[in-house]
C-alpha cells in the first residue's frame, strides 16, 4: 500500500515527505494507521547516524494509532483497536525471560538495523528499499507494521494524539521510578534534567510521594514546569556555583535517590555525587558510544549504587495501560510537556528540540 513518511535520505539530512510502499502485514504483523508519533532525541541521533542505521530511512519510534489490519495469527488486537507501539524484544533471552525485555540482548539489532528480525526491509520507493523498522515500526509516517507483542491495546478512550510519547520518553522516565527506584513516601529523589524523561520521572516521584523532589537542569521555563508539576525545589545548575552542595543543603545528608538523564558526564557526577551513603543513582541519559565518566571510588565504597536503566524496565503490555490510567485520571498530566505539529513540519519539530524550545514534539499525521 501506499504511504506518506518522512525520509532521511543521507546522514545528517533533512526528512523529506515522500510516498512510499509499505509492505502487507505478515501473520505474525499488525498494520497500524498512526495518528501521531512522539519525536525523541533518539530519532534525531539516528538522523545524525549514531547507530548506523543504513539510508535512506524512516525513523520514529512512538507510534500510536488504530489498527487497520492483522495478520492471520494475531490474536491480542483487532481492527478498530486504539494501540501504542512500543519497543522490541526477542523473548528468547536472558533478559526477557527475566521479564526484563527492555534490556533484551538482540535489542541494538532489532532497533536498530533498519529491518524486519529476518533481515527484509518494510517500506520502498520504487524498487529500491527504505530502510525502516526503526524499532519495529518507524511511526514517522501515515501507517507503521509492528508485531504483534510489541503493539499494545489501550483503551479507546483515551486521546491518541497524547499517547504515542508513553512508548519511550514517558515509560522510560516513569518506569525508572515506579519500576526501579520504588520509593517510599517520604524519601528524598532528585531528578538532573528536567526533559521528557526527567519530568515523567519527576511525575512518577510525586505520586510515590518523594519529599523533597528536587528538579536540577538550566533552563528556567523547564524548572518553573518541574515546580508546577511537583518539585520542591528547584536548583539552576548555570548559575549555582555547586549543586552537590546545595543539595545537601536542602537535604542534609544528600538524597536517597537520583536520577540522570542528561548523558553530560559532569552532571552524572554530580548525581552521583549527591547522593547519601546507601543512595542509589539511575542513569538514563544516552551517550554516544566512547563517553566516559569518572567517580570518587570512595562514594561507591560508602554504598551508593549506580544502575542503569533502559525503557524503565517496563513490561509494555501491562505497564503501558497502567500510565495511561494515571493519566485519564489526571495524575500524570504529560499533555503538559507536548508541543504538536504536523507531519509536514517534522524539521521545525526537530529544531526545536534540538535547541531545547520545545520538551516532547508529537507529530500528526495527515489523513
């Protein structure tokens, strides 16, 4: 069938709106209708080539939309479904069958290499393949094939146009703390860059009932919305002239829980840093391959810990509606990070958040 995507066509370039051919679902595959994807700054690495997936190329990676087609062994879903696509696993693992698919063992691969897990490319211009599957379903365009564990029924009520972000930035943030941290009410956690992640995390923490909750990033409108959504306190790290210190200020000790999103060494550090003895720190920002940061091995040896984390090791199927119930009940407001555009004006979105103007674009496809 055919399809409106944005294609990137060299590393670096511009997404160019093309019609392209997507194949027909396999019996294992659910052909969605998106209505619109989140854009996350792991689309934009992948424009830029971090990962090394081939060109030309689809990116995008949290599609939500209706399901339109299935193959003749899906049974979860239906036509008429309102769904999120969200990350793939392989099952097969160690992790997964620690029910830990986020840190699947085949995920770089299945993420990453611009293919079906058999090595056959979904979408094409002309004869010649556009390297999609980005993720299993590259949701930058009007419709996405997914597989069927990986594509996850919500309720129909729910805004579909809000939804597509809880399949990476939202889970991964709210997931880090519901599904890792675990905090009591009453413990202290402060979150280093107040994005995406950062605020779903933040959010997470303030209904775990964290206090206090600390926002630390440099942008004065982020930390005046961390402070609206829950935060405590609120800490510009461009102009205090020593963050740990002021932490421990506030808390007396240091925090009991940390969270890192930034991926700047400097910052991990100081998240680091600032815990108390005990204290655990959850890394979740995404360096390049090479980054490397340094610690104190005194801080370790006090007992504080340091874990990362990948997509909030969540289990989408159960974890996914379970964050969209927050949100229907107005306990994770995440409408308030979103800026939405049209598909047509995926460069503008991607400029924007690339020079922090906007916290989480999503994009509308048109129909």
């Amino acid at each position: 069938m055919q399809i409106t995507a944005a294609v990137v066509r060299e590393k670096s370039g511009p997404f160019v709106i093309e019609t392209l051919e997507l194949d027909d679902p396999r019996p294992n595959e659910v052909l969605v209708q998106i209505v619109a994807s989140g854009m996350c700054h792991t689309d934009l690495h992948g424009r830029d080539g971090y990962y090394g997936t081939p060109f030309p190329a689809v990116f995008g990676h949290e599609g939500a939309g209706r399901v339109t087609t299935v193959g003749r062994d899906v049974k979860s879903v239906a036509p008429g479904d309102h769904v999120i696509i969200s990350f793939p696993w392989c099952g097969q693992c160690p992790s997964c069958k620690a029910h830990v698919p986020a840190h699947c063992l085949r995920q770089w691969d299945l993420k990453m290499r611009g293919t079906r897990p058999d090595g056959s490319t979904l979408m094409r211009k002309g004869s010649a393949p556009v390297y999609s599957a980005f993720f299993q379903q590259s949701s930058f365009g009007t419709y996405a094939i997914s597989q069927e564990p990986w594509v996850v029924k919500v309720r129909p009520d729910a805004p579909l146009d809000r939804l597509g972000p809880f399949a990476c930035g939202i889970q991964t943030g709210a997931g880090a703390v519901m599904n890792v941290v675990r905090p009591q009410a009453g413990e202290s956690l402060a979150v280093f860059g107040v994005g995406g992640v950062g605020l779903s995390a933040l959010m997470a923490a303030k209904l775990a009932g964290c206090d206090p909750l600390i926002a630390v990033d440099i942008r004065a409108a982020r930390l005046a919305l961390a402070r609206e959504l829950g935060a405590t306190h609120a800490i510009d790290a461009g102009v205090t002239p020593d963050v740990v210190s002021e932490i421990r200020r506030i808390t007396r000790y240091g925090v009991r829980h940390s969270i890192e999103t930034t991926a700047v060494p400097a910052m991990f550090r100081q998240a680091v840093d600032a815990l108390m003895p005990l204290g655990t720190c959850i890394l979740l920002g995404s360096a390049r391959p090479g980054v490397e940061a340094a610690f104190e091995m005194v801080k370790l040896q006090e007992g504080r810990g340091v874990r990362g984390v990948i997509q909030g090791w969540s289990e989408p199927q159960t974890f996914l509606p379970r964050l969209v119930d927050l949100m229907m009940e107005g306990k994770l407001p995440v409408e308030r990070l979103m800026t939405w555009y049209e598909l047509s004006d995926i460069n503008r979105a991607a400029e924007d958040a690339t020079r922090g103007a906007t916290i989480k674009p999503v994009l509308r496809m048109p129909h």
